[in-house]
C-alpha cells in the first residue's frame, strides 16, 4: 500500500480498488453544491408524515409515557413555547410549513472537507517519520488505514503528540479540521472527539425551533447526557421550552428518521448569537457554519467573539445545568453586550414553576416528592412547611421552629430570642431571629431584657425600659438630667445631679450667711 504525502491534495484516498468501489457504492450520493455550503432547504424528513402540532404532541407523549413523566400540562408547554418564541421564529423563518426546522448542508467527505483531509494526511506523514513509524493513509473522515485495518485518526494523534515539535502549527490543522479541545497539554484525552457514526449514511445540519426536538434534545440519539428523559437534569429543556431565547442545533444521520449523531444549544436574541457546548458529533466546522446561517437570517453585520458562555451572561434562577465555560459567541457589530434572561419551565403535572431537577415534575409532583425531615411522614401542599433546608409537617415544625416577627424567616428555636415592646404599662413579648433582635432592639441596662419600644436614656448612655425607668431612674430638680436614683443626692426633698447638689449647697450656705447677717444687724438696731 502507498503512503500519501502531505503534497498528494488532488488524489483521492487510496484504497483497494475492491474496497473503494465497495466504499463508493456504500456512500450518499448526494452532495452539496458547493464546498461547505449551506443553502438552507426545509427540513421535513424525507418517508414521514408531515409535521403537525397534533403529531408532534402525540410523539412526545409517547416518549415521555416510556419515562413514567406526566404529560398533563404538555399541551399548554408547548402552546407556550411557540407564543413566547413567535419573534425568533418569525426572524428565523421557522414555519409550520417547515416543521420549524431548517435544513442546513454539511461537509460529508474529503471533497467538502479539504481541511479534514489535510490534517489525515499530515498525521499520516508525521507518523512515518517517526522511529519505527507506521504508514497510514487516510480512510475516510475518522479512520486512517495501517495495514488494511482501520485505525480511529484520534487515536493515532494521541500517540504522536507528545512527540511533536511543532504542535502550533499542529494545533492550527486541527482547529481548522474542526478537531474540539484545548490542545495545550501532553494528556491524550486533550484529543478525544466523538465521531460516531459520523460517515455511515452523510450528515445534515438542522437548526429547530420545534418543541419536540428541545424537549427530545438527548433522545433517538448516538450520544446519552443528563438532559436526556431518563437523566438528572431533564428539567432543563422545560426551561427552555418555556423561554424565548433558546433553540437547538442538531447534526442527523441520513437515512434514520431524525437520529441525532451531534447537539448543540443556542442562546439567540435579534442582537446575541450564543453557541453552547457541542455534544456527540458536532465539529467547530460545523459551528460555524451555522453560525453564518444565523447571521445571515437575522440579517446585518456580526462580530465574533472568542469567549466561552459566562455565568454574568446569563440571568438564570432554575434547577437546570447549563454548560458555562464552552461555545462561541457573536454579536451584532456595534451593539453593546447584555444579559439574557432563561425562563423557569412549568411542572407538567400541576403547572407550578419547577423547583426541581428532573422527572418533568415540581418537587411536591415527583415520585419521591415531599417529606417530613423530622418525623418522615409524605407531605401534601396543605401540609408542608419549608425552611431553607428541608421540609416538616405542621406539627413538627412548630416543635422546632419559630417565625421571626420582624422577617418573617423559620428559624430553629434555638436561635429565636424573646424580646418586648411596651404598651400602656405593659410589656408584650415578641420573637425575633438572632440577626433581628441585634438589629433593630436594645438592651436595658436594669433587667437586661431587649426592646423595641422607645427607650430612657441617662446622660452617660446606659439605657432603661419604661418600667426600669420609673423604678430607678429621676430627673434632676435643677437641670433635668435623667440620672440613677442611687447616683442622686435629695435637698429638702428634692433630688439633684451632683454637679447640682453641689452648687444647692452652696447657695444655701449663702443664703444662711445673709440671713444670719442680717439678724445680726436687726439686734444692733
């Protein structure tokens, strides 16, 4: 067999003439006009019914019946992802007539993908170079030959790396190749990529807004994640169901009804292109020339920016997992960054907002749902009393708890405080979480007890209740001055600051030098 070099651009992968024949008759005739071209046609399978809402109803159900996940309220999640996602619809062209899908044309062999090729073809090169190299020849878009045995390309390139020695020209092949993953470190797992069953029938891209493939996005697929029906994190299409910004990017087989071999989300506005994480096949070939697509639709200049999703980019309150730290984003040119906003789906058994991670369901729904953290006993809505971290029947939680009467919050009785606002004489007792009483009461300095009221404050600040205050507290005859009973001095029945205790006695002690003075001068008379 002969090795291709780098330079044989024009020839044809070798092969057996019997296999390439074989090879041939095996492949999808059809092909794109153009080298990775993307000339959208409507994307109603070829063989099946025409899409319909009723249709497209009745197969989710279906799917969710297999999964034990209710479908009461599907019929309203659907209506409203379709009400709320009416203006990207509308700017996307998605149509009933189209099944809200759009079919774009992906590269599906050497010819349509040259950059693919001339990575195959430099591994194959690079590797026959080396000591005791093999000599492989590309195969097809995931395999090199060695031998007249296939060989997985990824595989081959983890072997070489660490050996290389110019890996940035390397790493440029690969990103133009489509190839995912850093590239940046010796460890061969950099290097994986699902490939599936990328080549076994041809490929097409599908851009959907339809409810059935967001809600199906891990279903009828090569690939298994956690949104899947059966995964922990179903929820998360319900959230995107319900919100106006969310659509599905789909690599398919060809030839097998809607088999997805590849996914990815997309966050779109009229002004903000976010790709997420690919899944399965999904090359950043492939990314990118949805992207365009997009862009083109939505009409307008675009720029792209080389940054991965953020949790800043987002504004999102649900139970769902989103892939921060992967994907590409564009922006419309000389708009100015926003957040956007991703909707809380709805329970699909009673419509409340979910509050939970999987099975279709709210919490109080589920399978598993509610149940007492103390005594164990299940919990209906009537009667269940939540805290920050778990879930009591009425009985048990007034055992444990007590509402703070100044926020309202259920805290453990061992951290409520009693403290008293006084009224007409009395003190009516309140209670108040530890952070509230710091906040907003006082202590009193006689009986140590917290208050809410207005209290009596002495000159040095010590503070006092109004019963406290009436006990042991006076007003000076002379200045005012709210002072200690104990801490008083009483003249003639009168009770004085020291300060005017003092100057008291002094003008007494003049007043009775005068008197005596002028008793004198009256016996002198």
């Amino acid at each position: 067999m002969t090795r291709l070099s780098i330079n044989d651009s024009e020839r044809h992968p070798a092969r057996d003439n019997a296999d390439a024949k074989t090879h041939k008759t095996k492949r999808n005739p059809t092909k794109p006009t153009l080298k990775g071209a993307t000339t959208m046609t409507n994307a109603t399978p070829e063989n099946t019914e025409q899409w319909t809402h009723e249709s497209e109803l009745k197969e989710a159900r279906r799917i969710l019946k297999k999964e034990s996940i209710p479908t009461t309220r599907l019929e309203k999640t659907f209506k409203r992802h379709y009400q709320n996602k009416e203006e990207i619809h509308t700017a996307l062209n998605f149509t009933p007539a189209n099944g809200y899908r759009l079919e774009i044309p992906l590269p599906k062999d050497f010819e349509t993908c040259p950059a693919l090729r001339r990575l195959l073809l430099t591994v194959c090169d690079i590797s026959a170079k080396q000591e005791d190299g093999n000599t492989y020849e590309p195969y097809d878009l995931t395999f090199c030959t060695f031998r007249k045995n296939k060989i997985k390309t990824t595989k081959i390139i983890n072997a070489l790396w660490p050996k290389l020695t110019d890996r940035e020209r390397f790493r440029d092949l690969a990103y133009d190749a489509g190839y995912r993953g850093t590239f940046q470190s010796d460890t061969p797992q950099q290097f994986l990529i699902w490939y599936g069953e990328q080549v076994k029938n041809g490929r097409k891209g599908i851009i959907s807004g339809r409810a059935l493939d967001i809600l199906t996005a891990s279903y009828n697929a090569s690939f298994h994640s956690c949104i899947a029906p059966d995964g922990e994190y179903f929820n998360t299409v319900l959230d995107y169901l319900e919100s106006d910004k969310v659509i599905i990017q789909t690599i398919e087989e060809d030839g097998r009804q809607e088999y997805k071999i590849g996914r990815q989300w997309v966050f779109i506005t009229r002004d903000i292109i976010a790709q997420l994480r690919q899944y399965g096949t999904f090359l950043e070939s492939d990314s990118r020339i949805m992207r365009l697509e997009l862009e083109k639709l939505l009409g307008g200049k675009w720029t792209r920016r080389a940054e991965s999703l953020k949790t800043n980019d987002i504004e999102y309150y649900g139970q769902g997992y989103i892939d921060y730290g992967y994907g590409d984003y564009a922006t419309r040119t000389g708009t100015e960054h926003r957040r956007m906003d991703i909707a809380e789906g709805k329970c699909l058994e009673c419509g409340d907002t979910l509050n939970h991670q999987t099975g279709g369901t709210c919490r109080g729904c589920s399978d598993d749902g509610y149940s007492c953290a103390s005594c164990g006993d299940r919990l209906s809505d009537d009667n269940r009393y939540r805290t920050d971290d778990d879930d009591y029947c009425e009985s048990c939680y007034h055992d444990r708890f007590a509402q703070c009467e100044n926020c309202g919050e259920s805290v453990d009785n061992d951290f409520i405080r009693t403290v008293y606002r006084e009224r007409d004489g009395r003190q009516i007792a309140k209670f108040y979480c530890e952070d509230c009483r710091n906040d907003n009461t006082n202590e009193c300095q006689e009986c140590g007890l917290f208050f809410v009221s207005e209290m009596t404050t002495t000159e040095n600040g010590d503070m006092y209740c109004q019963q406290c205050a009436d006990k042991n507290l006076i007003d000076c005859q002379e200045c005012g001055e709210i002072l200690r009973r104990k801490d008083a001095e009483e003249i003639d029945g009168a009770f004085y600051c020291e300060e005017c205790a003092t100057t008291k006695r002094e003008e007494d002690e003049e007043e009775g030098d005068h008197q005596t003075t002028e008793e004198r001068s009256a016996t002198h008379e």
